[in-house]
C-alpha cells in the first residue's frame, strides 16, 4: 500500500494512502471520539462527533469519513474542536429522552461515556420533548425511539450485514425516526429477532426483551422443579459482565452462579448438542444415501430459521428437521427425565441461557412442544443471567467452580464448539466420517471450516465420497450463498448457517462490548476460548457422549427412531417477506 | 399455517384495507411502471413518481410489489415515500383542508389551529388524511387574504379569523 505523509497534533507520520483520518490518528495513539461510526458497516458521517480541524479546510470534518491526503495537517484537540464536540452532545441532549437510572444501557451507553469524557454539565438548549412510544411487541427486541439519536447503525447493521433491512429511516427534520415500514412493530414485520441491531446501538433505544423477572417468579414457586440449561457462547461471555477479559472461560463459575440462584439442577446444552450431531448427522447420511433433498442445511440458529421461513421458502425442505439443542433439551426433560426422575412434566420449567435474543421467539413456536408441553419455558440471554447474579449479590468472580448436572449434563468437545461459526459442520464431520467408515477418525479438526470469514467451502473426503460442505455466518452471507445456489453457480451436500456474524458467541445476547468498532474482533478471542476447552475435554466426538448414549439405549432406540422424531424433529412454516 | 402480517385486514390505519382491489385492477399497472424504471440508474424515486402520478397516492400493495422486484426493503421505501412531502401513503380524502402557516397567519396563530385539526381529525401529523377518508389535511403557505389570519381553506371555502375553538363546529358542517 502506498503511503502518505500527514501532521496530527504535530505528530508526522507515513500512513497508509487508503486510510481516514480517524484510523491514521488512532493508529499514532491520538483517539478521536465517534458515535455513528461502525467500520465497513456505518460509515455516514452523520453525527459529527469526531470533527477535527484540517489546515486549509474552511470548516471542521469529520474524521471518520475523511481520507487522508499527501502533506494534510490535523489538529485534534483545539479550543474550536473541543467546543463543537460538546455543542453536538448538547444538541443530542436537548432531543433526548434522559433517564439514566432507569434506562436499560445505564452504565453501558456511549452517549453516557462521551457526556461524561466531554464534560457536559448542562443542556444550554431548550428540551424538544420526545414521545416516549414504546413497542415491546416482539418477543425479542424492544424500541424506544425517545432514546434513539438517530445513529443509523441499526439500519445498516440490519441491511447489509444481516440482509433483512427490517427498520429504517423515516419522515424527515424533526420527525425523523428509524421505524419498520408503515411505522408497524417489528413484531409485525419480517424481522428476525437476531439482536444484532441492540448490539451495535450506542444508547437505550434497542434492547432486548427482559424476561428475567418470569425465572425468579418461577424460582420461588415451590411446586415446580427449575431446571436450566447454557448454550456453549454463554460460559465464554458472561465473565465479560464482571470484568473479566474477553472470552475469558467461566464454565465452573457459571455453574455456581446458577446454583446458588436456586435452580433445582444445572445441566448443559451441549449435552443437546451432541444429541443434535447423532440426529442430524444420521439425517444427512439417509439423506446422501437415499436420494434425499440436498443440500442438508443445518436448523440450530432460530434467528436464520426464521429468515429462511421469510426470505427463502423455497429452501424449506433443505433445513433439518432436527429441533435446535436446546429445545432438543427441554423436549427430553419433560419425557425421558422426567420419567426417570419421577417427576411431573407439567411441573418442569425448563429456562435456557442463551448468547441469542431470536431464541426467545423459537421457544413461542407452538410446534415446539413434542411432549404436550412447551419444550422450553423461557429463554434469557447471558446479559440477563448476569443481571440476576448482579441482582443476587454473588460476587461471581470468587465463586469456586462447579460442575453440570447428570443425567443431562455431560458433552464432548465437539457439542462445546457449536458456538462458534464452523463448529457445527465440524461436529456433524467428526461423527458422520466415523459413522461411515466404520473406522476411528485420527484427526478431528477440520480446520478448512474454521475461521470468521463470512462464506467458507471445502471439499471433505468420508469414505468413497466427496463431500462438499459451506459455512455462512450472518444472515446476509447466508442470502449471498444461497442466490448463488438459486442461480445454479454452487452445489454443496452439506450448508451449516449460523445467523450471527461469527455465530453465537456473537450473538444478540452477548455482553456489551463499549467500543462497538471492537465487536468482530472479540470474536476471536471467544472463538479462540471454545476451541480451547474443546482440546481440553477427554472425548471430541459427540456419539461418544456417554449420556447420551444411554439415552439412546434406555429411551430413545436409534437415531431417527419414531420416537425421536416426535420428541426431536419439528417443520416450518412460509411466512411474508414484508 | 397462518402466514402473519399479509395484510389480510390492517390495524394501522394504511391502506390494506383495500389491498384486493389494488391487486385487482392496479398491480399490473403497478409492475408496469417498476419494470420500466428497473434497469435505470437509481429507479425508486421515478418508479415513487410515477405511482403518485397514477394512483393519486402510493398504494401500499405497490410498494411491497416495489420491494420484491428491486429486491429492497420496504422499510427502505417507506423511507423514501415519508422524507419527500410530494408523496401520499393514502388516497385524497374526500374533503381537502388547507391551513395557511405563512408568516402572517402564523403570528395569529395558525399553528394552534394546526394542532386542533390534528387533534379533531386523530392525525399524527405525519399521515394527512382520516382513517374514515374523509379529510385531507395540507399546510400551506399564504392563502392571500392576511386580513382574515389565521385562514384555512376547505375545498375551496375559506373560514377566516378562527379560533381553535371554531374548528370542531366548522367539521360538523362536513
Ligand atoms: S440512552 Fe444513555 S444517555 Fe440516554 S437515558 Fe439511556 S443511558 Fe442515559
Ligand atoms: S433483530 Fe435483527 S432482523 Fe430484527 S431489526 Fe434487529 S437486526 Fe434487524
Ligand atoms: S436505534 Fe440506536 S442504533 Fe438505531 S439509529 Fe437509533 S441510536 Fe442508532
Ligand atoms: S460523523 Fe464521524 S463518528 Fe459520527
């Protein structure tokens, strides 16, 4: 790349020639504040947050859409600069709905942090009073548009890396607002309870749905038996919340956390996911051998369920059947343990901790109840688990470590990296090779399917047969994928899809990560956290889960059984695409 | 299966209502003039036009239609349909009513009388004509006759030195 020669606050440095001047600055440690700014996703320059005076440009710019040139001088921090900076936030104060204490990004708000950084005592403009609407509609995200400073990170966030475009800008001037089409609720809209947009808003005016209130409910009624279960992303997110360092593992914790909040058994969801891996695995060997519908693409991330129900109908038959994992889970708490606990399935609350606001759509599905009962009773994603332990006053990070439950408890390596974009295909790989064969698998890494880019191919050999497999990760790769399959450029036997960028452990759900330009990278770090206790477990393949074996043995018969259908498999349902 | 939010009966108030008969006697009128536009640099704004030119508004059903074939979010072109005030979502009511906001009537007023409509005729300010379709409610700029401010007009009618409290009698005689 070529380089330029540029002065920031004195400092001469050569950049690289395609850089702006935000990146040049912070790459010699000079930080510019942002606000709308998301690198490669938002870059609009609508909030003028981060102007900086440029010699010889008659006004201020903005820093995150300017380019650097040859010889451009750049002053980050003058008397002007400083003085626009905080008329800005003033403005955005003075049409802002200011609740702090009460507002569900109190602590974790950039508006907060930048009012606090610019030394913003007082709002010298007279208020605009914001409407306070509030739609809490949809099971998973909640709007308030009193909050919303009009970033547009959601938007494009929702567009372009999503490929769903559910909410948008409209009206104009003072009107102006991010709304789903004809201002309906995303409830009624095809949104697909992704999250993604409340990762990326910098303030309160996207949240999740909080159902955390339902679960203390639950755990204080005597009469029911409070079981829950935690999607593999949650152990490598929820130290986040208490000031560990990203990714950082906390299984051993987590489990004490949730015993000492009162659960009645703590199991895993990756014990599910290996059960996932018998079932789907199986379905795709009857389907490769049997002349089933290909490609097989896998069902376990309800946000892509969904936007296949409104955007690809037409790949219906290609989804597994197989439920996602932990609906797999609730589905055998209420029959097979319940049973051999003696318990009452009626009196089972089964609660998922998942890195997933879309979850809490998929356990509503009514079709998801193979027992009679719902599989699931609610889910709450790990910013609400630890908001109770918060609540709960346990001081997590000196908990001493726990381990799951039996008899639904015990995973392999291979249920542990469902979390992670790949980690199912290499999963599915890991027993179907061995499944086909006959033989023992000496290599278990797939490593061709590892890896964060957005749309992944390989050619896997099993047997006789080639075997050609794709990984997608984030709705829009996966509509990527798909057209080109539609238009006949691509074929593959085997499609994992994943509807967050990175997969779960980037989920809706997740920890807040402040700086949102951070947010792709921290996926490494969690990504990197679950290979590693992957290496770590003493078996890797999920048929080999000993639990799960017996739950074969004593329960279910074989994979695919009638019995495993009901209680294992479900369908979906066409829905619109507006 | 229900498939939800097919616009089979609508609660907001647009115009899916009449969805049937758009799709009926409109939609391939609607296809024609995306289809013509499709291949152009940038062919909403022309296709939005063209619609307005047409129907008189943009009937909804148009616009999902807009949607699928440009393969571009609807909330995308409600965006666009909102931001621009040439546009209209529902048909013209059967009653216009202009309220002139220049500066003369302003000064006396004019905005309170604004407000009163708003309120009388349950609009937000944003869609301009009743739910029932039966007013329509622009703002104008100056009616010429600043001798009687604040003045609105309705279907060519003028109403002179109002009151918002004059404004719900006036309505009744419609
Ligand atoms: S969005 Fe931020 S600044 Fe606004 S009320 Fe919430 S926490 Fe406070
Ligand atoms: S939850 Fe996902 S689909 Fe729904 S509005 Fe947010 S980003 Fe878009
Ligand atoms: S809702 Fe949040 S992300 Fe979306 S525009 Fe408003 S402030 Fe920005
Ligand atoms: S304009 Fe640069 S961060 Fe908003």
């Amino acid at each position: 790349m070529d380089k330029v020669n540029v002065t920031i606050d004195g400092i001469v440095a050569a950049v690289p020639s395609d850089y702006t001047v935000l990146e040049a600055a912070r790459s010699l440690n000079i930080d510019i504040p942002t606000l709308c700014f998301l690198k490669g996703i938002n870059e609009v320059g609508a909030c003028r947050m981060c102007v900086v005076e440029v010699e010889r440009a008659r006004t201020l710019q903005a820093a995150c859409v300017l380019p650097v040139s040859e010889g451009m001088v750049v002053r980050t921090n003058t008397p002007k600069v400083r003085e626009a900076r905080k008329t800005i936030l003033e403005l955005i104060l003075a049409r802002h709905n200011r609740e702090c204490t009460t507002c569900s990004k109190n602590l974790n708000c950039e508006l907060q942090k930048l009012c606090d950084e610019m030394n913003i005592k007082e709002v010298p403009y007279q208020p605009y009073e914001m409407k306070v609407e509030i739609d809490d509609l949809s099971p998973c995200v909640v709007r308030d548009t009193s909050k919303c400073i009009l970033c547009g990170r959601c938007v494009n966030v929702c567009k372009k890396v999503q490929g769903v475009g559910a909410i948008d800008f409209s009206k104009r001037g003072i009107n102006t607002m991010v709304t789903p089409a004809f201002g309906q609720s995303l409830n009624d809209v095809a949104c697909i309870g992704c999250g993604q947009c409340i990762k990326v808003c910098p303030v309160g005016a996207l949240s999740e749905k909080d159902d955390t209130e339902e679960v203390w409910q639950a755990l204080s009624n005597p009469d029911l038996h409070v079981i829950v279960q935690t999607a593999p992303a949650v152990r490598v997110g929820l130290g986040e919340e208490f000031g560990m360092e990203k990714g950082a593992p906390v299984t051993g914790k987590m489990v004490s956390a949730l015993k000492r909040l009162g659960f009645d058994k703590v199991f895993d969801t990756d014990f599910a996911a290996d059960l996932t891996i018998i079932e789907e695995g199986n379905e795709l060997i009857d389907r490769l051998n049997n002349g089933g519908k290909l490609p097989l693409i896998t069902s376990c991330s309800p946000g892509w369920v969904k936007y296949c129900e409104h955007f690809f109908p037409d790949f219906l038959d290609n989804l597994s059947t197989c439920k996602s994992p932990h609906e797999m889970f609730g589905a055998i708490a209420k029959s097979y343990y319940a049973k051999k606990e003696g318990i009452d399935p009626s009196k089972i609350f089964v609660v998922s901790v998942m890195p997933c606001t879309a979850k809490k759509f998929e356990c509503k599905r009514p079709e998801l109840s193979g027992t009679g009962y719902a599989d699931v009773d609610v889910v709450i994603t790990t910013r609400e688990l630890a908001r109770m332990i918060k609540q709960a006053r346990i001081n997590f990070a000196k908990l001493e470590d726990s381990k799951f439950d039996k008899i639904l408890g015990e995973s392999t390596g291979a249920g542990v990296i469902f979390g992670v974009t790949g980690g199912v295909m290499e999963a599915a790989l890991r027993t179907v090779a061995e499944v086909v064969t006959g033989k023992e698998l000496q290599n278990v890494e797939y490593t061709a399917v590892r890896g964060l880019e957005g749309i992944r191919e390989a050619q896997v050999k099993i047997g006789d047969l080639d075997v050609k497999v794709a990984v997608a990760n984030g709705t829009g790769n996966a509509k990527a994928l798909l057209d080109r399959i539609r238009k006949g450029e691509a074929n593959y036997h085997f499609i994992e899809i994943m509807g967050c960028p990175g997969g779960c452990i980037n989920g809706g759900g997740q920890p807040f990560i402040m700086d949102k330009n951070e947010i792709y990278m921290s996926e490494v770090d969690r990504a990197d956290s679950l290979y590693n206790i992957d290496r770590s477990m003493p078996l890797r393949k999920s048929h080999l889960n000993p639990e799960v074996k017996t739950l074969y043995d004593e329960y279910l018969g074989k994979p695919n059984s009638e019995k495993a259908h009901k209680l294992l498999h479900t369908h979906y349902t066409k829905r619109s695409r507006f | 299966m229900s498939e939800p939010n097919v616009n089979n009966g609508c609660r907001c108030g647009c115009d899916a209502g009449s969805k049937m008969d758009v799709q009926n006697s409109k939609l391939k009128e609607a296809d024609e003039i995306i289809y013509k536009h499709k291949t152009q640099k940038g062919p909403l704004l022309s296709i939005l036009n063209e619609f307005q030119d047409s129907f008189g508004y943009l009937p909804r059903a148009a616009l999902e239609e807009t949607s699928k074939v440009l393969d571009m979010p609807l909330a995308e072109i409600y965006g666009v349909a909102t931001f621009y005030s040439r546009f209209t979502l529902k048909p013209r009511g059967e009653h216009t009513i202009s309220v002139c906001l220049g500066t003369a009537c302003y000064v006396k007023g004019a905005k309170d009388i604004f407000d009163e409509l708003l309120k009388e005729l349950k609009l937000d300010g944003s869609g301009e004509t009743t739910d029932d379709g039966k007013f329509t409610l622009e703002a104008t700029r100056c009616l010429g006759c600043c001798g009687l401010s604040p003045v609105m007009m309705i279907d060519g009618e003028v109403y002179g030195r109002l009151t918002p409290e004059k404004v719900p009698e006036i309505l009744k005689k419609y």
